[in-house]
C-alpha cells in the first residue's frame, strides 16, 4: 500500500462526516408552529380567509380533517402531522414573511375597505401570502407599520399587556408648558378609556409650532390626537418612529423593505422578555387564610370576646324551642310530687296533684 493510500485512509478515519447543516428556526417555542391551533385559526393563517369567515366556512362543512367533515371550529389540529382540507384542497401554514412599511397618510390600516381606498397591504410585495397589519395607524397618521402573516408574533406585539412601547413625532399648536406636560403624563379620562402618555420630550420649536417626542405602552383609537386635543394642542403633523425593538430609520414614505434574519430574531427575543416581564406583573390571587388548628368550639364570639363553646344558649335551647317562661300546662316536679304550673281560676298559689289525691282518700 503507498503511503498516500494510506494517509486519504487515515484523514478518512478521523474526518468528521459531512452531511447538510440544520437550520435552526428563530422562532421561540411559545411561537413554535408545531404545537396545537385551532381550526379557524389554523385556516386563517393558511390564507384562507378571515378567521370570522373561517367559522361560517367550518360549519357549512367544507372542512375535514383526516378525511372526516369538522364542524367545530374550536377543533384542535396538527398542521404538522394532520391532513387538513377546505373543499378537497389542502392546506398548509405558509412561509412567514415580514415587511416594514413606512406608511403615508391616506392609506388604510385594514384588508378589506368597500370603497376601495388605498390599503396598506397593497404596498408590499408578496400578493400569494395573506398578510395584515400588527396593530394600526390611523389614516391621517403616516409611519412606521409592521405587515406580516405571523399571526403568533402579531398576537403577542398588539397585545395591550405586553406593553409594547410605541414612539411617535408629533408637530402641535402652541408651545405645550411643564404643567401642560405633567396633566399629560398623568392622564385624563375619556368616554371609553383612560389615556395617558409613558413620557413627553420636547424637541424643537418652528414657529408658533412644537415637535414632540411621545411614548405610549398601549395604542389606542385616536388616543395622541384626543389628548392633545383637549390640553388645547391640536395635532398638525404624526408619525410613529418606533415599534418594540424596529426603527423606521431612513426609509421614505410610501417605501417598505422586509426585515432581516437579525431583525426576526430581535422580535422573537423582544417578545419573550415582555411575556416574561408581564407574567412576573401578574397579581397573585387573593387566597383564604387556612383554619388553625383549634377546632370551632375554641374559637371567640366577636361580640361578646369569649369562646363559642361559652356561649349562652339562653336564646337558643338544645330543643329547638324558643327560651323563657314555660308555656301553661306543663307539670314539674318538686321533690317527689308532681306540681302543676297551672294556676287556679280564682288565683293564688299552683295546687298539688298529690295534695289533691290525699283529700279524696280522706273523703
């Protein structure tokens, strides 16, 4: 054997096997698409339709699973391991794709508008995929959108309790004073909720008009304007800058780009520390003191401070019967002999039965 043979032998012993690298998904297991879904959410996030029109789909019985028909759209399914079908064709849970959209103003935040008005949708690429928006901007507000067709990720980022923090630049009327500012900060009450900004940063003046730097931890519907509104500062210009750890950065108006691997992984991290930080929030509940070990006969009577088991039965007899005076009839007996408490009609003292017997023995 020459020793070349027997050297590509030796490296071959000792090479370590060469096979494809796996690829490990960004995806947390909270987020994981191998557990458990329902089965209009399931349809939904196929691309089927909405999850409201997924229902009325499932209980015409359009929908079988492993060849039977599911009317339940509360069904638990598989998408891994089941065969799902809406009218014979069957489903799968697409790629996941995420676009960052800095939004203009005019467009809409929804997938369905009759009048047919711009939609955000309509700007990013990827028609095959059901995509929507995570959360949503008004129309009269421009900025930073996330569309994706992740419907886990969106739940947890929309979600008011994840506290997801939502940075905005504001142009208003006036020149808002420190007292304006503190009143905002703490908040005001509205018919439908309470609304408050997390901080308030000034940042130029132009004119007789401010720029604002405004965080909130919840969106709500209009809740910049209305706010402003009623401190007397009208909004003249909003855009959101900010949203969790994405930033809209220099991209133009009316442009998006999807997010990168790092990005993805960025949210997926950003979302476990907040579902973390917000269970750690979670009130525990209130629960009964448990009973010591003294029986209830040891325990005190809260008005008078002394033990049940002291307590009077004067008004609550062994018997049942109401305490007091004897009612009349009754016989009692004193000493050896029968006395009845009944009292002659003409008065005086109660007459003795064995008294009586005495003086008809005598007669």
């Amino acid at each position: 054997m020459s020793p070349r043979s027997s050297r590509s032998q030796q490296g071959k012993r000792h090479s370590k096997p060469r096979g494809p690298a796996k690829r490990q998904s960004a995806r947390p297991a909270f987020l994981s698409s191998d557990e458990d879904l329902r089965l209009q959410k399931f349809l939904a996030n196929a691309g089927v339709d909405s999850r409201r029109n997924c229902e009325d789909l499932i209980r015409d019985g359009r929908v079988t699973v492993d060849g039977k028909v599911v009317t339940d759209p509360a069904h638990s399914v598989n998408p891994q391991q089941q065969d799902v079908r809406a009218d014979g064709e069957r489903l799968r849970l697409p790629a996941f794709k995420y676009f960052l959209l800095n939004k203009p103003k005019g467009v809409l935040c929804t997938n369905r508008d009759p009048r047919g008005r711009p939609r955000a949708v309509d700007l990013v690429p990827g028609r095959d995929h059901r995509l929507f928006t995570v959360g949503r901007l008004d129309e009269n507000t421009q900025g930073l959108l996330l569309i994706t067709n992740d419907g886990g990720l969106a739940e947890h980022l929309a979600h008011p309790r994840y506290e997801v923090v939502r940075r905005y630049r504001a142009q208003v009327v006036g020149i808002p004073t420190p007292e304006t500012i503190a009143e905002l900060e703490k908040g005001m009450h509205f018919s439908d909720g309470f609304f408050r900004f997390q901080s308030i940063r000034l940042m130029k003046r132009k004119g007789r008009s401010t720029f604002l730097e405004l965080e909130l931890r919840e969106g709500k519907n209009r809740e910049i304007r209305r706010l402003l509104a009623r401190s007397g500062h009208k909004v003249i210009n909003l855009e959101r800058i900010a949203f969790g750890p994405l930033r809209i950065g220099y991209l133009a108006v009316g442009q998006c780009r999807e997010l990168r691997a790092e990005e993805v992984r960025s949210l997926y991290a950003f979302v476990e520390e907040t579902q973390s930080r917000s269970a750690g929030k979670r009130p525990r509940r209130r629960q009964n003191p448990k009973p010591s070990g003294r029986s209830s006969s040891a325990r005190t009577n809260s008005s008078s401070g002394k033990p049940a088991s002291q307590k009077s039965t004067r008004h609550k007899p062994a018997s049942g019967k109401p305490a007091g005076k004897k009612p009349t009839g009754q016989k009692r007996t004193v000493g050896r002999k029968k006395v009845s408490s009944r009292k002659p009609a003409s008065g005086g003292r109660p007459v003795s039965e064995g008294r009586g017997k005495d003086r008809a023995k005598r007669k």
